[in-house]
C-alpha cells in the first residue's frame, strides 16, 4: 500500500509536471490571438457564418450570405458566436475555441496516462503529441477538426478510464455523451465507439477478462445517452423544417442529414484522393516522429503484452481504415486519432528510454527543419520568382523570419549535440511556432486576406447609391465586404446564378455584380467588365449595366438573399 508521503509526492510531480507542460504549451498554443483575420480554406466561412448568426439572431440555423448553410452542424458556429456576441470582435476570438480544445485534448492526455501508467508517461505522451506538427497546426486554426478531435478525445478519455483503470458508470456515459456533441459538432463524433471492438475482442476470447462492473447490460444505456445529446438539436431542427413551409429549410433538413453525411461519405464530390493517401502524403510529414517507433521490434512486443496499448493502437488503426475508405479526404481527417497515437507512444517510450536510433531521428529533424527554413531564408534574400509569385517583391522581412527558425534550429542541436532529447526538440519547435504566430501572422496577413483590398475597391468603384450583387463568391468576400450586398444562392449551378444576377441588375439602375472570370458565364458581355485583380485563385471583374447581354433566359427559380451591413468585421 503507498504511504501518504509518496502519495503527497506523487501528486505533487503531476500538478508540477503537469503546469509546467500546460502553461508552455498554452503559450504556444494561444500566440499570436488577435494578431491575424481569418485564412482560407474553411476559416472565413464559419466565421462569416457566425458573423451572420449573430446579426440576425438565427442561432438555431446556420445561414452564408443570407442562406441556409446545409454543410455542418451548428456547434462549431455557435461557439464562434458566443465569443463574438460576448466581445464584440471576431478578430480577437475566432481563434480561440480551437486552440483551448486542443488545450483540453492536451489535458485528456496526460491524465489518462497518469492514471494508466505515470507521471513520467503522461509528460511524454504530450510532449510527443506537442512535437507532432499536425497538432499544433489544427490548434491555431479555425477550422472545425481541433473542436471535434477534443470531444473525441474526452469520449476517449471516459472509455479508457473505465475499461482500463476504474470502472465508471458516469464517465462511460459521459463518453457517449460527448460522443453525440461530436456527431452534431461534424458527424464523425462516434468515432470512439470503434474501441468496443478491441475491448469486446479481448473479453470474449479470454485474453483479456475484464470486470463485471465494466462489461455488463448496462453498457447499452451509452447509445440512448448519446442519442439524447443528438435529439437536442435533431427534433427541434426537424419540427422547424417540417412546419416552416419554407423549401430552404426542408432542403437544409434533406441535405445535412443525407447528403453532407452518407452520401458525402460514400460518394464525395471533393477532396477526392487515392486509398493510401493518409498512409503517404499525409502521416510521414505530419505525424512525424510518432510513426517511427512502428519499425522496432520492441514496439510491438509492447503491444502484444498490453491490453490497453493494444485496444487504443487498434482504434488509431480502424480510424485511419475508416477515413481512408472514403473517397473524399482531407489530411486533417485523421486528427481524432492523433492524442491516442500519442498515447501508445509515449507508454512505450517511457518503458525503453531514449534510445540511440531515436536519438538521430531526432537529430535527423533538427537539421531536416533547420536547412528547410535556411532554404527559404536563401530564396527570399535572392527573390526567387517562386517566393515572388506568392509574398510580392518585398521579400526581406520573410526571409529574416526564416533565417531566425533556422538559426533556432541549428543552436539548439549545437547545445545538446549527443544529448538531444524530447524537450530540446519541442523547445526548438515552440521558438518557431512564437515566431510563426507572431511576426508571421503579421507579414502573411495582408497575402492570406486579399479579399479585404478587392471589397474596398468595390465598394469605391460603386459609389454610396451603388447596390452590390455577387456570384461565384467566396466567404472571405461576404465576411471583409464593407457594404450590404446581395447573393444568388451559392448552392445554385453558376449558371442559374447569372440569370439570377441578370434580372436582378435589369430591375434597377445603379445596380452592379461581382464575379468570378469565367469563359462559360451567361448574360455578361465580360470584355466590359472591369478588372478587380487576382484573389484566392481566381481573377474577379465587376459587371455595370453596360456588360449586360440584351436578352437573359429566365432562371428557374428567382433565388436572391440579402446581407446587411449591421457592422464590419
């Protein structure tokens, strides 16, 4: 039995440990709030949307531009809002629901492996998740995976502690619980059911017997429990639809809950990439070093010998099976499955030490990274075309960037030399990650956020009685745009949009549209547009009455929606 006093000492190296770990990681993670406006792909369009929530008082349903927006559920949005709606800025706060998820994420981590294994294990465990680049990535963005991954991981977090460490009725609802705030969070919140399949493997066949208390009847509660999360938003989002008599709602109802689901699933129309994509393009960059304890024998004589090692190593694996059956995939898909990795990793390492092979592993990525950023340093201070093309002329201050995480790098693998260990690399990492949300955020905004520039001329070129439609659009667009403006649902093929945009203009003088450059646009004579310049891909042209075609055929349904200008971003 412990005696009080190394009880007293245990606690006092896990709050030690664990502060120390969580306020640098903290740093880290929160550097650089308030600093950067939203970037594309996915972060101007859930910030628009909960923009947008918040001006109109729908909550309940998330609207772009004035329209349904049928492609996520709201809570992702509804936590955007909440900040926007208790300080009045988005700037200041549509960084930080990720970044304290990932901060949760972190937390879940170290105290499950205290409690499954040690202190020690749990300091690893993070500090492998934290040197792990895909992590620290989703964590400074907004986009919707870091929230997602985090009530996946707290579904985790429950499982785990009651299979493996104590049986608990509570906190193995509380997983199916959160389970369902991550279906209506992204969908894939279940994903922590995929554990029952180790678990149930290792009961039935005997080589694993866990208690009465963990395995019983009283595990089907967990569905109902998880369902009774789902219903929270599901029945009264399909009483609305059913009795709205509107067909934007039922559309929106139909295409959350069959498209954006099953349908996206089985047969994605984006994102489309090969069987082995996460397996090739995406794990050996962002997941590196994690993946490289796979190649030791040791490893898998762990695995082998351990129950728990072997469920979670099992889930990361039918995760990653799961999401690359799809056709449709994104490398931050397989984010849920990082803190569990993370997790069988570090128990491992704790058991066998740093050994020399990881040791140059290690030493491998500090010159890998340090001659990247010195790379890019060199291209800069020389204006190589292909830095040109993406920052403009004024290359130096980038170059100085680069040149300060190269050196970074560098100096700390001089300093330890033979004694490069987990934290001299996330040291090294954390210096560049300061670096990056800090001065970067600050020269790389004005190139991430070139929307901003092209809404003002716009809205110059008008003039005050001008009236604004958009098609083609991207939120960025809706989100920096400094006057009302109207759209002709994005949801609608481009050509509908322009017969849309046509009547629309043939209605009122003064009226204007802009739009993407596009050889198979309708109605528009684009010799007479005016040139807007070059934006996220795309070139875009403002259309007076003078590109109008004389005649327009009808388009099938007048669609139009107005945004208001209640304030600007």
């Amino acid at each position: 039995m412990m005696s009080t006093q190394s009880m007293h000492n245990t606690d006092y190296d896990y709050k030690r440990t664990f502060w120390l770990l969580f306020l640098v990681a903290a740093v880290v993670i929160l550097a650089g709030i308030g600093l950067r406006d939203p970037w594309p792909a996915d972060e101007p369009r859930f910030v628009e949307v909960a923009k947008e929530m918040v001006n109109s008082g729908n909550w309940f349903f998330p609207m772009r531009g004035g329209e349904l927006y049928p492609d996520k559920p709201p809570v992702f949005m509804w936590l955007l809002a909440s900040l926007y709606w208790l300080t009045g800025s988005l700037k200041a706060t549509f960084l930080i629901p990720d970044a304290l998820a990932s901060l949760v994420s972190l937390f879940c981590v170290f105290d499950i492996a205290a409690k499954l294994w040690n202190v020690k294990t749990a300091r690893n465990a993070c500090l492998l998740l934290l040197i792990t680049p895909q992590f620290i990535i989703q964590s400074k963005s907004a986009q919707i995976d870091a929230t997602v991954a985090c009530w996946i991981m707290i579904a985790m977090y429950g499982l785990l502690r009651h299979f493996f460490y104590q049986a608990s009725l509570k906190w193995y609802l509380t997983s199916w619980a959160f389970m369902g705030l991550g279906i209506i969070t992204k969908g894939v919140g279940f994903l922590p059911i995929f554990l029952l399949v180790p678990v149930l493997f290792l009961h039935f066949t005997g080589k694993h017997r866990f208690e009465k208390t963990q395995i019983n009847w009283s595990l089907l509660f967990g569905p109902f429990m998880m369902l009774l999360v789902v219903a929270a938003w599901l029945l009264p989002m399909l009483y609305i639809a059913e009795h709205s008599h509107n067909p934007d709602f039922i559309a929106y109802r139909d295409n959350i809950l069959f498209k954006q689901t099953g349908q996206r699933y089985a047969d994605s129309w984006g994102h489309i990439n090969p069987w082995y994509y996460f397996l090739v393009d995406v794990i050996p960059l962002l997941w590196f070093p994690l993946y490289t304890f796979l190649f030791t024998k040791s490893f898998w004589r762990e695995v082998k010998v351990s129950p728990v090692v072997f469920s979670m190593l099992l889930w990361v694996v039918l995760v990653i099976v799961f999401f690359s059956i799809s056709p449709g995939k994104r490398n931050l898909y397989i984010l849920p499955a990082l803190p569990v990795m993370a997790l069988v990793v570090g128990a491992h390492f704790t058991k066998t030490g740093l050994q020399t092979w990881f040791k140059r592993v290690l030493q491998v990525g500090f010159v890998l990274f340090g001659s990247l950023f010195m790379v890019a340093a060199v291209m800069c201070f020389t204006k190589s075309h292909a830095v040109t093309k993406q920052v403009g002329d004024h290359t130096f201050p980038f170059g100085m960037l680069f040149l300060a995480a190269s050196l970074c790098w560098f100096a700390i693998l001089l300093w330890k030399r033979n004694k490069v260990n987990l934290s001299a690399y996330w040291a090294a990492f954390a210096i560049t990650w300061i670096l990056y949300s800090t001065v970067g955020y600050v020269l790389f905004n004005p190139i991430r956020t070139p929307a901003k520039g092209i809404m003002a001329t716009v809205a110059h070129d008008i003039g005050p009685n001008g009236q604004l439609g958009m098609t083609r659009f991207k939120e960025q667009f809706l989100l920096f745009s400094p006057i009302p403006l109207t759209q002709f649902s994005y949801l609608a093929s481009t050509q509908e949009q322009d017969r849309n945009a046509w009547l629309w203009m043939s209605e009122k003088a003064d009226r204007y549209v802009m739009t993407a450059r596009d050889k198979n646009i309708q109605c528009f004579d684009l010799s007479k547009a005016k040139d807007l310049g070059r934006a996220h891909g795309k070139d875009w042209v403002l259309l007076s009455e003078k590109a109008m075609t004389p005649t327009c055929p009808k388009p099938k349904t007048i669609k139009r929606y107005y945004l208001p200008m209640k304030t600007l971003y």
